[in-house]
C-alpha cells in the first residue's frame, strides 16, 4: 500500500472502529497492524507467529482446551527436516505454534501468555472474534471444509482457489511469488482493500467491498 493510500486508509479505521472492540484471530500475522492502528494492547496471541493449517484448525476445533493448554517448547518440528532457527510452541500434546519473529522461547512464552489472559478477559466480556484463514503452508480442501465447520461466528478464509464456502475470498491476483498461494499475512493486511471492508466486517459483520474500499484499492 503506497504511503498516501495507507495513511488515508488507518485514519478512517480508527475514526469507524474507535469504540469497537474485538479480537483477530489468524493462522499468521495477519490484522496485527489493526492493533497498532488503533493504539490498543494485543489482545490475541496470534502475532508474530504462524501455524500450519493442520494445528490451526485443530487449534480453532479444540479452543477452550488449547488457550487453556500450558505451553511448552520443542527444538524440532515435525513440519520441518531441519531444526527452525525460531522458537517452536507445543500445546495440546503436539499443536505446534512457530514464534518465527520472536528470539527466545522466554520472549515468546512471556507474550503468549500474556495475550492468552487478554484473550481470555475478552471473551468473558462477550467481546467478538473475527477469525482469519488463508491457503498458506500447504493448506488442503479438507483444512477449508473443517475450518468453515468451526463454531466461530466471525470467520473469513482467502485463497488463490475458488472454494465454494460462505465468506471465502478467491484472491487469484494476490498471489505469493511461487504462485501457490495467497502472499504473506502482513503484505495481504495491507491488500485488504482489495477484497473487503474491514472496518465493516468488524462493525456488521459484513464481508463485502464498501465504496470506500474500492477507491482505496485503486490507490493502493
């Protein structure tokens, strides 16, 4: 997003979702800008940080158990045939959470932590999670039809395949340079003009382009 489209775009999400409060659930970085747009505290663990589809849907199908699960760290992962040079987070018995942009597994433990009890204080406040899913890291047909099967209310899924499911975004033109899939978490956050309304989407619930998220878009 050019400098102009961006500063014009987080103005008016602050300005339509001041007095909103939510949570972004998502299998990568995605929407974490959202926070920092808004000047509020990360109340979602889901930052830095990315899982596979088969641990995220799995995470989504089983969540009180898995926000409730103590963490613990792993070396090795069984989606890699090399040690990350990342720390790599274990719940639920082998749900694996990969801390690509944190340092130490201190540093990672401490903020998941942290962000869980927000998490936590937000859904007993009956506060509404948006839940995100893209077609990254060797996501199947059968990951889509699971997580669209979850109880999430609030749930959008993107991708560089049609998938004939409710609120899935068929992005064919953002794809990633191997042409696989959708592109990063945090390059599709700044395309989200593209394909919705956000602010809109928090607000009502809407998946939909508004007017306004098609003139961002054709300066973005």
């Amino acid at each position: 997003m050019n400098p102009a489209a961006k500063k014009i775009g987080n103005a008016i999400e602050k300005l339509r979702l001041n007095d909103k409060h939510f949570v972004i659930i998502s299998n990568n970085c995605w929407g974490y800008e959202l926070y920092n747009v808004l000047d509020r505290k990360y109340n979602t663990p889901f930052v830095g940080l990315f899982l596979f589809p088969e641990c995220y849907v799995r995470f989504l199908e089983d969540f009180e158990t898995c926000i409730n699960s103590e963490i613990k760290f792993s070396t090795v992962s069984k989606y890699m045939s090399t040690p990350p040079s990342y720390p790599v987070g274990v719940v639920c018995g082998d749900i694996e959470i990969h801390f690509m942009h944190y340092k130490s597994q201190e540093e990672a433990s401490s903020k998941w932590n942290r962000r869980i009890a927000r998490l936590k204080d937000a859904r007993d406040a009956n506060t509404p999670f948006f839940v995100k899913f893209c077609d990254r890291d060797g996501c199947k047909k059968d990951h889509l039809e699971r997580f669209h099967a979850t109880s999430f209310r609030n749930k959008i899924s993107i991708g560089v395949n049609e998938y004939d499911a409710p609120n899935h975004l068929f992005l064919p033109n953002l794809k990633d340079p191997k042409g696989e899939s959708v592109m990063d978490g945090l390059q599709l956050f700044r395309k989200r003009y593209h394909y919705f309304d956000i602010s809109d989407w928090i607000s009502s619930a809407s998946v939909r382009k508004s007017l306004l998220s098609r003139i961002l878009s054709l300066i973005s």
